[in-house]
C-alpha cells in the first residue's frame, strides 16, 4: 500500500513539472500546489479504496479460513465509525449477516457499499471457521477419521452465496459501467483538445474565439474523470496547448484579469469546502476529499498576484488542521492498539499455559476446550493490535489453540484403540453368554453368568456407537438365563420336598442293600435303583449336589464290586434310562423328547461352531486377539466331541 501511496504521489508531482515546464503563467499556480502536496508526506497518506481489485472467493461455507491480514488490511480500520461497525459484525449471528449483505445490496452505488460487504464477508468466514472446528473435533471423538471429515454447508450458507455472487455481479457491472464512462470522457477531452488546436490557427474574431475556447474550457471542466494511465499525458497536452492559446490570441491584460478573478473564485470555493471537512467526523472520507481538492487546485489557472499568497495560505492552513487532526487519531489509535496487544498477549499465555497441563481423561480434555472456547470469545471482543505485531500476535494464538485441538486429537485416537479392545473382549463375553443362556443346570449356569457379569465390568469402555447395543446383547442373555431360573423355581418347591424324601429313602436302600452271587441279577438291580433316582424328580437346588454324591458313591461302589469300566457304566446307565421308557405309558413321549433333546442339542453346537468360526475371521491381529482366537478353536474341539458322543446315543436309541 505504500508503494501505491508513493505512486499516486509522484503522479502528482509529475504533472506539476510538466505544466511548470509548459508554461510560465501555470507556474505561479502550480508552486502553491506543488507546496501544498509536498506538506502530504508519504507515512500520512493511506489509500484504503482498493477493495474493488481483489477477487473475492465465491463459496464462502467451503474456505477454510479468508486471509485475514489481507481484507483487514483492505478495510480502513483507522475510521473510528468502519471500526465501530467491524466490531458491531463480529457479534452477528450468520442468519444476522446474511440479512445485513441483503441490506447493503439495496444501496444504489455498489462501490460505496465495498467495504462493509468485505467487513460482512470476513465475520461470517469466521464464524464458519469456527463451526468447522468444532464439528471436526466432535466427529473425532465420535469416532470419526479426520481425513473424512466433510465442512458444514447449511441453507443459510447457500442463501449467503447467493446474495454475495449477487453483490459480484453487481460491482463487475458497475466497474464495467465506470471504465467505459472513463472511455467515453477519455475520447471527449482528446476531441477538446483537437477544437483547441483547430483555435489556435483560427481567422475568427479575437471574441468569437476566446468565447469558443472558454466553451471549450467548461466543456472540459464538466467532463468526468479518465483511465488514470492516461491522466498524467492528458494534463501535460491540455496545459501545453492552453499555454499556446493565450500566446496565439495575445489577450489584453483585462481579459487576464477577468480569467484570473473567475480562478480566484473557484479556489475561494475550495478552500470554503476544504474548511467543511473540519466538522467530518470521518477521518478517512475528509482525506480522500482533500486529495481530490488538491487535484481541483492543481486544474484551475492561475490568479491576481496580490490574492496569491493569501488564498494559497487559506488553503494550506486547513489542510494543515486536517493533517494534525488526522496525526492526533492515529497516534490515539497506537495507544488503544498498544493496550489491545498487552490483552491479546495474556491471553495467549493463558491459552500456552493450558497446554502444558497433564491430561489423563476425556473430562480433563472437554472442561479445557470449554475454557479455551471462552478465551476465543474474548479475543473476538478485542481490537486490533499494531500492524507491526498484529500478524504475530494472531499466529502466535492460533498455534496454541491448534496444539491444543491437536493434543486432543492424539488422545481420542489412543482411545479408540483401547475401546476397539475392549469391544472384543465384550463381544467374547456376549457369545458365551448366549451359549449358556438356555441351561437349565440352574446351579452352575447361576455360577458362570455372576463370572460373566464381574468380567464385563472389570473391560473398560467400548465405541459409542456400539456401547448401548452390545450391552443390550449381553443384558438379553443374562435376562434369559435368570427369567427362566425364576420360573422354574417358582413352581417346584413343595414337589421337591416330596422328592427329597424319596432319593433320601432310595440312597439309604443302596447303600444297605446285600447284593448276591449273580452278577447279572446285581447289574440289573442298580440299573433299577438309578431308573427309580431318574424317576422321582428334582430335589431342592441346596440338597442336589449333596444328595446326589452320596446316591452315586453308593451305586459306583457296588459298580466296583462289579469290575465294570466307567465308559461301560456310562453307556450301561444311559441304556437303562433308554430301556426304562418301555416300561412307562409315557415311554413314547419320554423316547420323542430324548430324541429332540439330542437333535436341538446337537444343531446348537453345530450353531455355536459357525458362529466362532465366523467371529475368528473378522479378530484383528494382536495379542489379545490372538488369545481369543485360542478360545474359539478349543471350544469348537470341544463341540466336535459332544456331537460324536451325541451321535452314538441317538444309534442307541434308534435300536432299541
């Protein structure tokens, strides 16, 4: 920018040098505006209405962040009243923002309206650049892989697209409608300058010509601006054949003075408009205005030698009030900018101090970023600092606010590891549950689902995403299992009792019972006594396991005496308890439920085998899936052998 401000300068004093060189009358004028210029020093002159020239990106929702510096730097943020209002923006919601573009558009000059829709445009970036964040930040602990995550897009972002490529258009054609207006009066002043030269060589009457060139000169005057390119060469032809005019027609001294007295009065209305920018409250608007003055003064000739001096020190005592008036607001802008940096600067300290802390825990993450949250909100309620350490001040924020995001990303991935684990091991849990959920050894199923239960509480926390459904598996098979517990126990107590009776009675027989010499009568006497056990029923749960020891020490100490093997005893029992369904009416059905007990039992290993082997495909490698995968295989050996020995009794009984 002070490139350009240097620029616009030299312009200027280049075409001071030109009209000097050209003519001596110009001279007088040109010195009191080349003195007025040079009191304009380049750290003073700030042009900020280049908005127009940068391209402006179209889908706002999509940038990941504007370059601050560079529309912060396009806004002239040393206007009191811009700064107010960049500060007003920065409160705004995007629906608020959205309704405040729609507003502007409404303003008939699209230029004027520039650098608030850039202001418009800046706050609503970062309120998307915000949103971004934190969304990204709640997918990644939901889970989420960052590289898929996808930034926001809402309906109020599409109607702010639309209204901002709407102000686009609007502004290329206004720019389009300005160049070739600047064409147009371009082509004009040449034509000017044409009639003047046709002047010069003129057979008219002196009047009939001074009158045609003054026509020419309001002609002239009235005429818009011009292409700046072309300006300087312009200035330097006008003046240049002005000053062969007056030299062609040789006007009297009179006709001078008259020219003069009409310049007189034309820089008597500059200074009266110059002196009406002391009461603008804009510091900005009454420089630029100033600026187009000195061009003006620059444009009208010269005036009577004893109004000289007086007129040009008029004008230069206002410019120099504007000058000190404008000196006085920057140097009381460095002042708050000084103190904005000292808050800013704290709060980056507070934001470093943050991150160095040690946390061990998803909440010790989440009240941080809730303080951090706050501490951006603050920073958002805080001017600029000075443009020396604006930039710095600003990245040195954003680094620990990103370090911290980033710290946090790390954890949460570590997690996820962790909770992938664990699912394993819960799912394990879940499959053993469902294995044992229809058991109706009451006893030992009761044993082994408490041990489930104290394992799953023991296994940390699992994915969210699967942490309500794979508790609700495991919740219905442990449900199961003590549902059915319930019901049976509820209807069986006074029958027990009865039963408990009866095997007391039948232990006490076997064990006093004197069996004879006849091996053959002794087999088929036990064979009896375990008939009758199977006969009478439960017994309650507290006297099953005890009763039954002694019932069965008693019956396998006869077998000894018997010298019959166990496997033979096995079988031989099975046989017997097969064999003594003919002698009952209800042997057919008992013989039907043997065989659907046999069928079911033996499709459910066959279920649980598939089941492993499906789950052993999908074990991740590592170790405490390897230790898993050790499980599955043993329990399906395990399985295999329960449906041979299953094989073999339903042969039994499909040959009796």
């Amino acid at each position: 920018m002070e490139n350009m401000e240097n620029n616009s300068i030299k312009l200027i004093s280049d075409e001071l040098d030109s009209v000097q060189e050209q003519s001596s009358t110009v001279i007088e004028d040109t010195a009191e505006t080349t003195q007025s210029i040079v009191d304009y020093t380049t750290e003073e002159i700030e042009l900020t209405d280049q908005l127009a020239q940068i391209e402006e990106p179209t889908d706002i929702a999509n940038e990941e962040l504007v370059d601050t510096k560079q529309v912060i730097a396009e806004i002239d943020d040393n206007d009191a009243a811009m700064l107010e209002l960049e500060e007003k923006m920065s409160k705004m919601s995007k629906v608020e923002l959205t309704e405040e573009l729609g507003k502007l558009l409404e303003s008939d000059d699209v230029n004027a309206i520039k650098k608030r829709v850039s202001m418009v445009r800046l706050a609503y970036t970062r309120i998307k650049s915000d949103e971004n964040k934190l969304a990204l930040a709640d997918f990644i602990s939901g889970g989420g892989e960052e590289i898929a995550f996808e930034p926001l897009f809402d309906e109020i972002d599409a109607d702010f697209n639309a209204t901002f490529n709407k102000y686009k258009q609007l502004k290329k054609d206004k720019d389009a409608l300005l160049e070739n207006d600047r064409q147009a009066n371009l082509k004009i002043k040449m034509e000017i300058l044409d009639e003047i030269k046709k002047l010069i060589s003129s057979e008219e009457t002196l009047k009939k010509t001074y009158d045609e060139f003054r026509l020419l000169q309001d002609k002239w005057s009235s005429t818009g601006p011009v292409p700046p390119k072309d300006l300087n060469n312009l200035l330097q032809n006008y003046h240049h054949h002005v000053e062969l005019f007056f030299d062609f027609v040789k006007l009297n001294n009179e006709m001078k003075d008259l020219d003069m007295r009409k310049n007189l009065e034309l820089k008597i209305e500059l200074c009266e408009k110059a002196e009406e920018l002391l009461i603008e409250t804009s510091v900005n608007k009454s420089f630029q205005k100033l600026q187009d003055y000195h061009l003006r003064w620059k444009e009208i000739g010269p005036v009577p030698s004893d109004k000289k001096d007086d007129i040009w020190e008029r004008f230069k005592t206002v410019s120099d009030q504007l000058n000190e008036r404008r000196k006085d607001f920057y140097d009381k802008q460095q002042v708050e900018r000084e103190e904005n940096l000292v808050k800013k600067t704290a709060l980056c300290e507070k934001v470093e101090q943050i991150i160095e802390l040690a946390f061990e825990s998803t909440k010790d993450f989440e009240d941080k970023a809730k303080e951090i949250s706050e501490i951006q909100k603050e920073w958002k309620t805080i001017g600029f600092a000075p443009k020396k350490d604006n930039d710095e001040i600003w990245r040195r924020f954003k680094v620990a606010n990103d370090k911290f995001f980033d710290l946090r990303t790390d954890f949460y991935k570590d997690i996820k590891s962790e909770r992938t684990d664990n699912l394993n091991k819960k799912l394990e849990l879940c499959i053993n549950a469902e294995s044992m959920q229809n058991t109706t050894d009451w006893k030992q199923g009761t044993t082994d689902f408490l041990r489930l239960q104290d394992e799953w509480k023991k296994i940390g926390a699992v994915p969210p995403k699967y942490s309500d459904k794979i508790w609700k598996r495991f919740r219905a098979a442990c449900d199961a299992f003590f549902n059915a517990k319930s019901t049976h126990f509820s209807s069986v107590g006074d029958q027990q009792t009865i039963n408990l009776n009866l095997k007391k009675e039948l232990v006490d027989k076997v064990e006093n019972f004197v069996f004879n010499d006849n091996s053959g009568d002794n087999l088929n006497i036990l064979k009896d006594f375990q008939r009758q056990w199977m006969e009478i029923g439960h017994v309650p749960l507290k006297d099953k396991d005890r009763l039954y020891k002694q019932f069965k020490a008693a019956i396998d100490k006869h077998f000894e005496n018997l010298k019959i093997s166990n496997s033979e005893k096995q079988s031989y029992n099975y046989k017997s308890k097969i064999e003594s369904y003919k002698d009952n009416s209800d042997g057919s059905k008992q013989m039907s439920q043997e065989k659907r007990f046999i069928t079911n039992k033996m499709a459910t290993l066959k279920s649980d085998i598939a089941i492993w082997e499906n789950n052993i495909g999908f074990l991740s490698k590592s170790k405490s899936s390897e230790t898993l995968r050790n499980q599955y295989l043993e329990k399906i050996e395990q399985a295999k052998k329960q449906i041979e020995e299953l094989n073999s009794k339903m042969k039994l009984i499909n040959s009796i």
